[in-house]
C-alpha cells in the first residue's frame, strides 16, 4: 500500500487529551483531513500546532449537523480515493501500518480493523467491548457514510469485501465514569430523536435496559473486571433504558407542527367531503392551507364558510387560472406555513381518522414518505357526492388496502427503503403519487420545493421525489397506515407529459438536487 495516495479523516470536538497522540500516528498518509465542530478545549490549538511541522494537516470547521453527515463532508475534502476514517480519541497501531504495506487493494475493499477499547488505560475484553472490529478503510468512491445522526455506518454495496486485518487501533474509550454518562445522554438523545418512526414503552425500556446488563455483565464476562466490568455494564444497561425511554417521551409528548395542504381546482363538492374527513381527524394538523390552482368564487365561497367553525386554521392559497401549474401552488403553499412537517393530498381524498397521526409516527427527516390510497370505483363516489354531509365515511367500503395494522405498516416501511442508488438499475420509482405524501419542510426547503418548469400532468411528484434522494434523502412507503380514500374521476388530460417526462430525464441524467437557474 502506498501512503502517498491515502488521505486520513477524523471529526474532533473536545479531543485535546488524546489528539496528539492520534495525529503522530497518522504521519505516514499523504494527508490529514481534521474536521472539528464546537470544541471547547484546547483541540484547535494542538492542532495547528501540530500543522506548523505537518503541513499535509488539513483543519475545516463545521457546526453539528449529525455524525454521519459529519464524517460525509469530512470525505468530501480528501483529494485522495481511499481514506482511513479514525477518531481523535484512537490512535492507529505501528503494526497496522506494517500490515497495510502488505496489502494489495481493488476498490471493492473494505477494510476491518480490530480495536482494543480502554476503560482507565486497561484493554477491556468483555461487556460486548471485544471482539470489535470496525470498517476503516475504503475507497470513497466506492462507499460512504449514512446520514445517521448517531450509530452512523458505511454503507455496503452488494460486492462489497470487508478484509479483517490483524492489528488495527487502540481506543481511549472512557477514562472514568463522567466520560461514560456524558456518551450514553448524547448518544440516547440523538438515536430518540433519529428514531422517532420506531415504538417504545416504559416497559420496554426496562426489559431491554435490565437484558443489556444480564448479558454485558454475566454472559459477556464483565463480572471478570472487577468495579470497572460493572460500571460499564450498567451504563451500557442505562443507555439503552434511557434511548427507549426518551423516544416514548418524545413520541408521548411530540411538539412537531405539522401543515396539512390539499390541492384543489374547481371541485369544491369533492374539498368538502375532504374537509370533512379533517374534522373527523382524531390528531388535527397545526394548520389546514387550500392550495387552489385558480378554482372560481364558488371554491372561495366553500372555504370562508368552513372557516368560520373549523376546528384549526383554514387558509386558502390561490393563484390565478393559468393552466395547470401545480407545482407551483404546491410550493406557494408550503412557503406560506412555519410548520415543520408537511404533509400533501389532493382536494379528492377522504382521511381515515388516524391520518396525522400515521404520517407523524413515521415522520423522519431526510425521509419522504409515500402514503396509503384506496380507490374508491365510480359508482360508490358518485353515490358519496350525492349524499355528502358529515357521515359519508359509513358510505366507505371495506378494502384490505384500508386495514389499518402497526404490524404490517412497520413491515413495509422498514422494507420499502429507497435511496437514489435506485436509478443505476432503473429510471422510474413506481407508485409514487403526489396525493398523499409527506416530508420535513426543512428537506423541501433544501431542494427547492416543486419543480416549476412543469406544465401539465405528469412526472412533477416523480421528479421531485429524484431530486429528494438525490440530496441523500430516502423514499419509504406507508402501506396499512396513512390511508386515504381516493374519490373516483377521469384522468387528466396527458398532452404535457411528454415535455415534462424531458425534465425528469434531465434531473436523472444530472443527478439534479435543485431546479432553479442560477444567474
């Protein structure tokens, strides 16, 4: 292995006390990319210090935005296709270097390096401390980071070979019992507030926590350590309770504010049968905006007189008749609301009760979610319009599509995971339907919102949803959850499609993440 075309990579903040020794290991590489984020110790001044004699130390900032993410833009600064990813408080072993001379790579690789993990300075080998061996060594074109806020990993292509070596690093875990605490809070924070889709209980909280110091203790053989084998134990046990117990508190007591928009043009008998449906709603978005592409006075009439009772607040959003342009409202719509989630149906759907509520147990950020539609066929809608008013929700028929089941929801939604890696293998994700989906406004915000280059029907959710994945987001499915019931009418008119299939293409051919021109 030649060094001369390896780059090291390592995140810092407050690392002062182990810093050092972690760069005097890494001399050998052609470069160092140091990226520290809001230390309060002396980490930046020993490195700059350590810069005046190793200039191919390289020191960028950046805020907190997630370990995974972190370790990304780390990534991005490496001149060199393979790095070693390592952290301040770890120290690579001269027998490692010795061991990576030898090896011969194709950018499959990935390399496995043992770490012996220190509590005090002494190398623990139990409380699922050891073995531990961890992916290092890759080529960053080949892989890279999750966008995990915590418990971030790389991701592993199919033909990926993972090749364990047989010395690696040596790691300054803890160095007393305030180090294990301070990890475990910010660690269980982050994974509550990363997890929020899962479920929790206090009851689960306990089980899993007391299992976790059963096994780290008794059958990982802490009890062979003494006091220290038990304290690491027992944190280990009080981070697991307490990532159970802050997400069922989070989720118990969620304060995300969410915006319901509903699309709508010159079909206020179907908006009211919609907006009925809302009342119903046994969770209530923060805010209900009527996104209208240009509907006439009798729409406007609709709405002022729901407004008047309405159990949240109702406001219309209109922009002028211009031909179909729905991408646009979309975006005037989202850009009017301060909510932090958003979710999107079309003024033709009538919400199961626990509508809100489904798409916010599995809200995510970075993560669009694809929501459940039941078509209703032309007779049973007609038969709901004529009749309207308050119980046209006993007029629903029962459809399996409508079963509403935790277990099959969180099935499909684990499994449904979609990322842009898709499009090497395909051009178009099937299902995707811009009337019942729901992302973070702050993941809308980065990519533009809505491309409004498209005119007409056709590919603007698909689009969208490409340029979603393409800034690293994911595209999960809500199946038996987030159900909504589609009011039968003819298909829109098709005559822009073939243009606007055009600037799908474009996003996909350039891997686009925003639609804008620049000037």
């Amino acid at each position: 292995m030649d060094f001369s075309k390896f780059s090291a990579v390592l995140i810092v903040k407050n690392g002062g006390a182990t810093l050092l020794e972690c760069l005097n290991s890494l001399k050998s590489f052609d470069e160092i990319i140091l990226l520290e984020n809001g230390s309060s110790d002396d980490t930046l001044e020993i490195a700059y210090k350590f810069k005046e004699n190793f200039p191919n130390l390289r020191i960028e900032q950046s805020e907190f935005i997630g370990f995974g993410a972190l370790k990304n833009l780390a990534l991005s600064y490496a001149r060199n296709e393979w790095v070693f990813n390592i952290d301040a408080d770890e120290v690579l072993e001269s027998l490692c270097l010795e061991e990576l001379a030898t090896l011969k790579l194709d950018k499959e690789h990935i390399l496995a390096l043992p770490r012996k993990n220190l509590y005090k300075k002494e190398w623990i080998k139990a409380c699922g401390w050891y073995p531990d061996f961890v992916l290092r060594i890759f080529n960053k074109n080949f892989t890279h980071f999750n966008d995990n806020a915590v418990h971030e990993s790389l991701i592993l292509p199919k033909e990926t070979k993972i090749i364990k070596l047989k010395s690696g690093i040596k790691h300054y875990a803890y160095d007393n019992i305030y180090g294990l605490l301070d990890k475990m809070q910010l660690y269980s924070n982050l994974w509550a507030q990363q997890n929020l889709h899962k479920k929790s209980s206090m009851s689960k909280s306990i089980v899993r926590g007391a299992w976790k110091f059963i096994r780290d203790y008794f059958f990982k053989k802490g009890f062979l350590y003494g006091y220290k084998g038990f304290i690491i134990s027992f944190c280990n046990a009080l981070g697991v309770f307490f990532k159970y117990a802050k997400l069922y508190e989070l989720k118990k007591y969620k304060i995300t504010s969410c915006a319901l928009i509903i699309t709508t043009y010159n079909q206020k008998e179907r908006l009211a049968l919609v907006l009925d449906s809302v009342k119903r709603l046994e969770l209530l978005p923060d805010e209900v905006l009527i996104a209208d592409d240009g509907s006439k006075e009798d729409t406007t009439e609709l709405i002022k007189t729901y407004q008047k009772n309405f159990p949240c607040p109702l406001k219309h959003i209109w922009q002028e008749d211009k031909g179909f342009r729905l991408s646009e409202i979309r975006n005037k719509a989202v850009n009017s609301t301060h909510c932090e989630y958003i979710i999107i149906i079309d003024g033709d759907m009538i919400l199961e009760p626990h509508f809100i509520k489904d798409h916010l147990d599995f809200a995510r950020h970075k993560v669009f979610l694809q929501g459940s539609r039941v078509i209703l066929d032309e007779v049973k809608s007609q038969e709901i319009l004529k009749k309207g008013g308050a119980q046209n929700e006993l007029l629903l028929p029962f459809n399996f599509k409508a079963l509403r089941n935790s277990i099959l929801a969180n099935f499909i939604y684990k499994r449904s995971k979609t990322t842009s890696e898709i499009f090497k293998q395909k051009e178009l994700i099937r299902g995707i339907r811009g009337c019942n989906m729901s992302f973070y406004k702050a993941d809308f915000d980065a990519i533009e919102g809505f491309n409004e280059n498209f005119i007409g029907w056709g590919r603007e959710d698909s689009e969208f949803v490409a340029r979603f994945l393409f800034k690293g987001g994911e595209f999960r499915r809500l199946k038996f959850s987030g159900i909504a019931y589609h009011i039968y009418h003819k298909e829109n008119a098709k005559d822009k499609f073939d243009s606007n299939h055009k600037i799908y293409l474009d996003t996909l051919e350039h891997k686009k993440t925003r639609w804008k021109i620049k000037s």
